[in-house]
C-alpha cells in the first residue's frame, strides 16, 4: 500500500469555511460583550455633587468630613484648605490640596500608607514624605497616581492607598480618594474622605 494511503483526508475549504464563520461570530459576541459591561459599569459608578465653596470656622478638634471637589476645568486650579474648607478661586491663602482633572498636588508633604481601611489608619508616620517640589508642570510622584485607568470601560476608579498629608503649616490629616465623577455621571469631580488634627499631632483618633 503506497505511503499516501496512510495520510489523514485534508479537509476541503468548503468545510473550513463554517468553522471559521464559527470563530469570528464568537470574536464577535465577546467584543459586544465587553462593550455592553463597559456601558453598564458606566452607569453604576458612585457620583457626587460639588461642594460649596464657603468659608467655614476653623475647626479646633478632630475633624473628618467627606468633600468632592468641581475640577472639571481642565485649565483652572481648585483649592482646598483642611483648615477652610473649599476656597473659592479668588481667595487661595493657606491651600494644602490643588486639583486640575484628575491631577492633584499638595502644598506641603505627602506619604502613602497600605492600611488598606480608612479608619484602620489611625497614626500619621513621622518618616516616608516626598515634599512637593513646585515647577511649570508640578506633579506629585506619591499621590499624582491615587487612580487606575481601565481600557475596557474608560474610568477612573480610585486606587487603595491611604494618603496622609503633613500640611505647610506642619499640620496632619489622611485622606481616601472615593470617586472621581459628577452625576450624569460627568468625569471631574474629585470625591474624597479625609481626618484632619488641626493642634499637630498624629493621632487620627
């Protein structure tokens, strides 16, 4: 018997055809499938309305409130103050926290700590801050990254880090970022939770 009788049958192109249509319908389906989370996972991220930029008392004890910052402006700076509250943007004395989109910068000193729970955090470290170096385009190399960007779905989520901030005026307070989305939701809002000492010490308790 000759040696080509042994060989397997070559499937003929007509019937590799269906196999390929096969494949390319079920590339077809995934892609769709992807899309479809993206759009759905869009409309359930957590948004938050502005918060007022009003002057407020300087608080004289422990203080934690949560506060979610228009940055919606991709030119125009807003300012914070753990002491005043949201600055309006003709009156930036005393600011510790700038941001501009997504990007944020400190007036004094910042550390990123892995305690992974806000509350579980309850003593600022006297070692481990980067002091912010001010330029033409300042970024913080600690808390310039407090997001992780999807490819699939296009958002912004904040990452796990507990920032604790040593303010210009040697003062202390950790801060969680919660999300970074206006209702609609609208990308720009910059939502966090922060503890703040306004006597100087460390203890967030």
């Amino acid at each position: 018997m000759a040696d080509s009788d042994h060989h397997a049958p070559v499937r003929p192109a007509s019937a590799r055809a269906p196999l390929l249509l096969t494949a390319g319908f079920v590339l077809f389906v995934g892609v769709l499938a992807a899309l479809v989370g993206a759009a759905f996972a869009r409309r359930h991220v957590p948004t938050y309305a502005p918060s007022l930029a009003l002057e407020r008392p300087t608080p004289s004890s422990l203080t934690t409130d949560t506060v979610t910052i228009d940055a919606r402006d991709p030119v125009t700076w807003r300012y914070f103050s753990f002491a005043r509250g949201v600055l309006p943007s003709a009156d930036t004395a005393g600011w510790d926290l700038a941001f501009r989109r997504f990007q944020v910068i400190v007036a004094g000193a910042v550390a990123a700590d892995s305690a992974g729970e806000f509350e579980q955090l309850r003593e600022a470290s006297l070692t481990g801050y980067t002091q912010t170096v001010f330029g033409s385009d300042t970024v913080h190399p600690t808390i310039d990254r407090w997001y992780r960007y999807s490819y699939i779905t296009h958002l912004l989520t904040p990452g796990t880090p507990i920032y604790v901030v040593r303010t210009a005026a040697g003062r202390y307070a950790k801060l969680a970022f919660l999300s970074y989305y206006c209702p609609g939701p609208a990308p720009g809002c910059v939502t966090f939770q922060y503890t703040y000492r306004p006597d100087g010490g460390r203890l967030f308790q």
